[in-house]
C-alpha cells in the first residue's frame, strides 16, 4: 500500500531533513557568518576559533588574493592594493567616493560609467569583485562547518541602504556562490535576535553603529510580528571616524607632518587599539614608532577621547530624533538594542541611555547580534520552522514616485511604507493622438522632479490614437523584501505593456542621503509653493492649447473679428504671466480667460448639437429616445 507523504508548506517532505541556512553580516570593519545548530543561532568560528573576519582584501600577492587577518597585515606596506572597509564603496558613484577614497590612499580608475573601480596591482577592482572575496570566505568557512553545500543565505544590509548599495550587495553574493534567500536590514536583525531570546513585546529602538555604518530603527514586536515604524541612519558615519579623528589628533598633538599613505593607514589601526583600549581604561598609549623620523610617543586622556567624537555621537543622534519624529513618537520606547562593535565605547552608550532614558540591552554580543537575527530569518525561509512562527515588516526610508506633467512629483509610495508592496495609480495622455508615454520614476521627499533623485525611465509605446485624457494607462510600482524595485506600465484597452527593474549604476550620495529627508522638512513651504505654482502654469498652458485649436477651426465662423482680437489678447496676457513666480495672478489670468471664452464655448456646443441633428425629424427623435 502506498502511502501519502504530507509536509507543512515550504518545509522539506523528507522527514528529519534540515536543510542549511546561514546568516551573513557583511559588515564594514569585520564579518561574520551565522547557523542555527539544534535549536540555537551561533556563529561559525574559522579554524583559529576566531569568529570575526576583518573585511579587508588585499591584491598585491602573485599567489592570489588574500582576506582578512593575513591582508590587514599587509596594509601598511601595500596601501593601494589593500582595500579596508569597502562597504563604504558598495553603490556609490565615482564623484562622490572620491573624497573618501583620497583619505584613504586609494587611487581610483577612470571610468566612463561613473563606478568606482580601485586601481590595484592586480588590476581594476569594483566594491562588487571585493566584497564577493569576504563572502567567498565566510561560504567556504560554512561549508567546511556545516559539512554540505549551503541551500541559501540572508545577507544583513544598513536599513539606509538605497536600491543600487542592495543590488551591489546581491551581484556581490552571485559572486561569491551564494542563493541569497532575502535581504535584511541590520537593525530587523537584531530585533529577531532579541525579540525570540527574550520574548520581549512593545517599541524598540535599535541602534546600530558599525565601523563605517550607522543606523537606528524603530520597530513593534507583538506576537512576533516585527514591524518596522521608522528608519534612518547615515551610510558613511561609524567607527573608522572616530579612528581618523584619533589619528589626525595625534599628528597635530607630534607636530608630525602628513604621513605616507603606508604609515597613515598603520597609525589608524594603532588608533583603533587605542580607541578599544579606552572602553575600559582611563587613558591610552599611541607609538609613532616607524611611522614619523621623530618616533616618540602620544598619551591619549579619555576624556580627550570623548571630546573628539562628541560631535560624531550627537549626528547620530540627531538622526534617532528624526527617527522617533517619522515614527509619531516621542522619546519612550520600551527597550533599547545596542549593535555594532563602536557601541562599546562607553560615551555611545552613556548617551544613548541619556537620550532614551533607560539603559539599553546588552545581553548578545553587539558585533554578533545582526549575524545570529539573520541566521534565524535565514532557517524559517530555506523551511525548517513554519513561517509563521516569524513575520518581518520592513520599510522604505525614502518615497517613490514618479514625474508628471509639470516637472512634479507624484508619489506613488510614501516613504516608510511596510515592504513588501505593491501600488498601482491609473494615468493618461496630455495631447490628442499621444501613442507613447516616456515613464520617469523618482526618489524623494520634495514636490518637483528637478529637488529629486532619478531613478530609472522607459517608454511605454503601442497607446491607441485618442482625444487627451481618454486613454487608461495603469502604473504599478512593486517593492520586494529585499527593497528592490520594479515598475510596470500597461494600456488597459490593448494591453500594451512596458516595465523596468531600478537598477541604478550607483546610489545616494551621502549629503544626499542624510540631506534629503532634511530637505523636505525645511524646503515644505516653499516646495508647497512651487507645486501650486507648477499646477496653476499646467492649468494655463491646457486652456490656452484647447483655446488655440478651437480658435483654428471655429473662430472665424462663430467671433467677430473684436471678440477673436479681444480673446487674443487675454490668451497673451496669460502667457506673461505663465512666465512670471506670482500664483495669484496666474489664478486670476487662467479664471479671467475661462469665463471670456464661456461664450465661444457655448457657441461650439450649439454648432456641434445643430450638426448632429441635422436632417432628423422630432418624431424620430422622440422614437429614439423612447427605446
């Protein structure tokens, strides 16, 4: 007799199968990979037992490329060809990388795209190709663990990440061998982690400050859904500043001029001990040693310390303030979770308890916690647990949108919406017999394409030949979990359709990033202006079009030569005020030359009504209408 295997949905009908899941934090300064092994989420050690991979790539080698401890060795002596917290790159447009690039003594190729690509002895490399090297590694070092080839992988990203550092972040996992199962915000990791081990319930904010990232979240946990309320951060502020102001304070403090690219990047990891060091001692030894002709040595205070980052700590709050802003909160939250290895300075967490009013938690690892959310996220999706024992909603940080007719900006999805989503927004012509539509989709807070970021633009082509205004074009913009987008259009009369996938060639700048959301609150008023003012200019150039082609055809049949001259010359006067900023006169220009041309409109009309019933007899008429 045959029996019926049955099995949950989405788990493996092979009984006491478990399939192998891991959780990766691709983070700044060092990664980490993750597992749930019997029950329990713990991170994978490498075979010296160390968990923590430092994300450091080294090129010079003519036996291959090195990762980790053995090039963040060699960056004193091969600068260029040792990349260090290339994360920071992830996305990010030739222009605007440079500034950091030049810091740190990286020379970058010319390149026609825009992309940063790092000149290196052996050859042209992207942050895409580097990063696929660290995930190479953490694959490998799971592999070796796990024993079996991996059947997926959550990779962990900052909440602030924008559509092209997400999508650099996948095509770097591709590289690298790995099925990337979602993509997950570090802070909704964290909160997986705390919110399973401890069950806790309520508002948490989630405060993660890495080596080169910093984010903060705030989130609802209930019955283990995790929703995400409000999300903010900054791609390019973490714990390598609070290294170089260290560093740049030491050579003021020597009078040592500035040092070769070689003996600057060994004095910022001289800086980084000593920063560790102060976590829990009172002051801290700097060696010039082989790095300035004088050698010598600098004593740093802590109190030093906490003066040089204190401007860093209060950016980071700031942008927590905002946070709780966008979240419709006040300064209570329940708990609050520290992530991040620079959390461990005690200035950070001093004022992160000041500022919330309640001590944070502490109970996992900071530099672990993301590693072990994920690899739970990662063991309910590759289908070992149901999915419902887990639900994460994530947000967008920044609204989606796209141009209309005006240079304006329609949202489409409001920023901080819960992901994934889907929404759609009918649109039509401007201009009689239009049988194309050019689709151009946005990013941003304020009201006019031009104060916006362009994402994407494609052509939606096939549009039947009609009057402006009768065709039915629906727009739909799609959001996936892991953030990216896809927009879709689609003529509903013949079904013609046209889509696109947001896949930019680099992201957000960082001024743009930590400025944009600042921008549409201290621009709103002048943006509601501008949008009023955009408005009425459309309004008026619509008037004026439906006025000049009903002049063409009927004005000298039905007007006097004096009503067409007097018609003409209020058509002029708007036009001068189309061209001038005061909306008030526009307003009234626009309603001034709708009611003149009331009457030639109703002449239109009884023409139009003595055409069609030309020839048609009231008896029929009444026939007609009684059917």
């Amino acid at each position: 007799m045959a029996l019926l295997q049955i099995a949950e949905p989405g788990q493996s009908p092979v009984p006491h199968q478990v399939k192998l899941a891991v959780g990766i934090d691709l983070g700044t300064t060092n990664s980490l990979v993750a597992s749930v092994r019997g029950g329990r989420a713990s991170v994978l050690p490498d075979e010296q037992g160390a968990a923590m991979l430092p994300s450091v790539v080294n090129y010079s080698s003519s036996d291959g490329v090195r990762v980790g401890r053995g090039a963040q060795a060699m960056a004193g002596e091969h600068p260029a060809d040792t990349l260090v917290s290339v994360k920071r790159y992830m996305g990010r447009g030739r222009e605007d990388a440079a500034a950091d690039a030049s810091r740190a003594h990286y020379q970058l190729a010319d390149d026609d795209t825009g992309m940063v690509r790092f000149v290196t002895g052996r050859g042209e490399v992207s942050p895409v190709e580097a990063s696929a090297e660290i995930l190479k590694v953490l694959h490998k070092r799971a592999v070796d663990t796990l024993g079996n080839e991996l059947d997926g992988a959550v990779i962990t990203v900052p909440a602030y990440f924008d559509e092209a550092q997400r999508q650099a972040t996948k095509d770097a996992a591709t590289l690298a061998g790995l099925k990337v199962l979602r993509l997950l915000n570090e802070p909704t990791a964290a909160a997986v982690a705390y919110g399973l081990d401890s069950k806790e319930q309520g508002v948490i904010a989630v405060y993660d400050l890495g080596g080169g990232t910093f984010d903060i979240s705030i989130l609802r946990l209930h019955q283990g859904v995790f929703e995400v309320l409000a999300t903010g951060g900054d791609t390019a502020l973490g714990g390598d500043d609070f290294d170089a102001a260290i560093a740049d304070w030491v050579l003021q403090q020597s009078g040592a001029p500035t040092l070769e690219a070689g003996a600057y990047r060994q004095l910022q990891a001289r800086a980084r001990a000593a920063k560790e060091q102060l976590s829990s001692e009172d002051s801290a030894t700097i060696s010039l040693q082989g790095l300035a002709t004088d050698g010598g040595v600098v004593v740093l205070q802590r109190h030093e310390f906490e003066a040089l980052i204190q401007p860093l700590v209060k950016q980071t709050l700031r942008a927590c303030r905002r946070c709780l802003r966008d979240a419709g909160l006040g300064e209570d939250v329940d708990n609050v979770v520290m992530v991040g290895g620079s959390t461990r300075v005690p200035l950070v967490r001093e004022a992160v308890a000041e500022f919330f009013h309640r001590q944070p938690l502490l109970d996992i690892d900071p530099d672990q916690v993301v590693a072990v959310g994920a690899a739970i996220q990662a063991d309910i999706l590759v289908g070992n647990r149901p999915e419902g024992d887990l639900l994460l909603l994530d947000v967008i940080p920044l609204s989606l949108g796209l141009e209309t007719m005006g240079g304006l900006v329609e949202k489409i999805i409001p920023r901080n919406t819960t992901i994934p989503v889907t929404r759609a927004q009918e649109f039509t012509t401007f201009k009689d017999g239009q049988t194309a539509l050019a689709v151009h989709i946005v990013q941003g807070e304020r009201e006019l394409v031009s104060d916006s970021r362009s994402l994407a633009r494609f052509e939606l082509r096939g549009i039947p030949p009609m009057v402006a205004g009768a065709a039915r074009i629906l727009v739909t913009f799609q959001v996936d979990a892991d953030g990216l987008l896809n927009v879709s259009a689609r003529e509903e009369a013949t079904g013609a359709q046209s889509s696109v996938t947001v896949k930019p060639s680099f992201g957000l700048s960082d001024d743009e990033i930590s400025g944009m959301l600042q921008a549409s609150f201290s621009h709103a008023e002048e943006d509601k202006q501008a949008r009023q003012l955009a408005e009425h200019r459309l309004d008026a150039q619509l008037l004026l079009e439906g006025l000049e082609a009903a002049l063409a055809a009927d004005g000298d049949e039905l007007l006097s030569q004096d009503e067409c001259a007097e018609l003409h010359a209020q058509m002029k006067q708007l036009r001068l005020a189309m061209d001038g900023q005061d909306i008030a006169v526009l307003k009234a220009g626009t309603e001034q030359l709708g009611r003149a041309s009331e009457d030639f409109a109703a002449r239109r009309m009884d023409k139009s009504i003595r055409q069609a019933l030309a020839g048609v007899s009231l008896d029929t008429l009444d026939d007609e209408v009684s059917k």
